[in-house]
C-alpha cells in the first residue's frame, strides 16, 4: 500500500461518521429534460459546514451501500485537499465490505488489510446465491410495476414511475450500474467471486417490503429498502455496526473522548448499525425524512430534513469544535448534542 497516512484522531478536534445518500448529499432529482440528476455534496446545504468543520481540522468518515465509482465524484472530490492529504477523510463502501484511504495526493485507494468481520476479513455472496435473488428481483421488479400499471394511485399523481410501468411491466430490469437507469439491478463486486451485494432501483421505498424482502434467502442474502427507489441485499450480518466495530478495533475513535459522532437518515433501517453505540460515547443524529420511522430512544437527536438537517446540525457542531480549540475534555456529550439538534432543527 506503500505511503498511506494513518487515520488518527486529533485531540479537540470532532469526528463525524456519517451515511451519505439521503444524510449529507442532496436527493436526486429530474431536470426539465427529464434527466435524472445525481447532485454532489457541494450542491447540498451540508457541504459549507463540513468544509468549514475539516479546514479547522474535523474528519470525516463516509459510509455508503455505493461503490466508490459513484460516490467519489459525489463526495470524495469535493472535501478539502488538504483535510484528504492529511488522512482526515476515509470512504467506506458497500455497507462497509471496503474501505478507501487518501494517498499523498489526496486520492482514494483501496486498503487491502480491511475487512468488516472479525479477524478484519471479508465475506461475499456465492454466485448461486446471487444468481437465485437476481432472478427472484427481476420477477418482483416486473410484478411491482404491473400492479402499478393497473393501479398507478400507488404512487402520487405525477410520480415519475408510473410513465415507466408500460415498459416495465412487460421487461426485465437490466444490470447496470448506471444511476441514470431506473428500474436496473446493481450486482456489487469487481469480479463474481467478490460480490458482496445487489442493489435493486424502481421499488419505492414503502413497497421494498412487500415486493423484495420475499425474494431473500434466509441465512444466504439479507437485505432492507435502503433508499426511495432502493433495495440492498447483501453477505448475511453486513452492516454500518461492523464499520463502527472496526474504528474501534483498531483505535481509531475513542467512544471516551467525546469527540465522535454519527448521522445517518435511516436510523431504523440501512443506518441501524451506526446507532448501536449511540448510548455508549458514540451518539446518533438522525436526519430521517419522516418522524415516524425513528425509533423512540433516538428522537431526543433527530434533527429530520435530510442533508438540510445534517448541514444545520454540522454547522452547530464546527461552531463547538472551534470554540472547544486548544480546551482539554470532550466536545459533545448526548446532552449537548440534544440541545444541538433542537437548536437545528428549529432553525430549518
Ligand atoms: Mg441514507
């Protein structure tokens, strides 16, 4: 790997481990031509707090279901060179099954020594196992969008799937890792004896359940609905816990040192693993669309409003670490961070 810069913690300075889909990068969105467009972090109202939290010396830590084809350009490219060259940045992709570190120039490469499960290995998916659930998905994509086409009040008026159930209903979904693509099967891993998941697109978020789940094999692929449109089945006890696991493994955060803290959007589902520790020196913000599907325990810290909450929450958090510069003792304890988020979410 030659010369990686180690990820170390300094002291008072915070931490953030964060989700990025849906927490810190804008939703996507048709343009008037009706193409889809992918923004980037620096299109969204968390970018500005998280520049500013890193040029006075934060770090961050990205963990995404993406490959880093995707969310390189989303995410990586825009934070600070200097905060990347110091080592201040680390991606996690793949619900955490790889981790990328900055190179001396800032760039991400891979670190062959990582692996989410004890004994820092990796596990993948037998190509049995994925070839049944890719079938599986198809048949389920294929149903979803027939019973859309005979029902298209499943969906609000307008929504722009239900244009597509007429092609769909009658079409398998493609493979293809083209975000442009909806609906399309994502199967995630550099060759076949290296997948670790499969992303389905086109299934809204609140029928993943009923169309989706049916399609897992139990002990073989587990999944949840991980986005509005998305599905992530992936290796038996991959999850964002293992990520949290492994920084504290290998000491690289201190859950004592008050300085640690982490955000995701979907606290009750694909970001579930990084709550684990929320009451352990790791506190979870969520900024979860809907009020509803956050767990009770975690609404003291639940800003809501996706990147538009982690941004008001991020500043809040620069601001502390700033004036904290240079002063012994933790920065945020769960406490602060409650008066935080209601300070962030009342603001938005
Ligand atoms: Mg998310």
């Amino acid at each position: 790997m030659g010369n990686l810069l180690c990820a170390t913690e300094t002291p008072n300075t915070l931490t953030l481990i964060c989700d990025l889909d849906g927490t810190l990068l804008p939703k996507p969105h048709k343009n008037e031509a009706g193409v889809l467009k992918n923004p980037t972090l620096r299109e969204g109202a968390a970018f500005a707090p998280i520049e500013r939290l890193l040029n006075d010396g934060g770090t961050i830590y990205g963990v995404t279901g993406s490959k880093l084809s995707s969310h390189k350009p989303r995410f990586w490219d825009d934070l600070p060179l200097s905060a990347r060259c110091e080592g201040r940045v680390l991606l996690f992709c793949e619900t955490g099954m790889s981790l990328f570190r900055p190179n001396e120039e800032g760039e991400p490469v891979e670190d062959e020594s990582y692996g989410p499960f004890p004994g820092n290995t990796k596990r993948y998916l037998p190509t049995s196992t994925v070839n049944a659930f890719v079938a599986a998905a198809r048949a389920a994509v294929r149903q979803w969008f027939q019973d859309l086409k005979a029902d298209p009040a499943l969906l609000d008026a307008g929504h722009w799937l239900i244009p597509l159930a007429d092609r769909w209903a009658d079409e398998d979904a493609p493979l293809s890792h083209d975000p442009k693509q909806t609906p399309r099967i994502e199967v995630r891993g550099d060759t076949a004896d290296t997948v670790a998941g499969v992303m389905v697109a086109g299934v809204p978020i609140q029928y993943g359940a009923k169309y989706l789940t049916p399609c897992l094999i139990p002990g073989e692929i587990e999944g949840v609905p991980t986005g509005r449109l998305c599905f992530d089945a992936v290796v038996p006890g991959l999850n964002k816990k293992l990520v949290l696991d492994w920084l504290l493994r290998e000491k690289v955060i201190d859950p004592k040192s008050g300085a640690v803290v982490c955000f995701g959007d979907s606290p009750g589902g694909n970001d579930a693993g990084l709550t684990a520790y929320h009451m352990g020196g790791i506190p979870f913000v969520s900024v979860c669309e809907h009020d509803k599907k956050v767990p009770e325990p975690l609404m003291p810290w639940h800003t809501g409003h996706n990147e538009r909450g982690s941004g008001a929450t991020i500043s809040r958090l620069a601001d502390l670490q700033k004036e904290r510069k240079g002063k012994a003792g933790p920065i945020v304890n769960l406490n602060t961070l409650n008066k935080i988020v209601d300070e962030a979410r009342a603001s938005l």
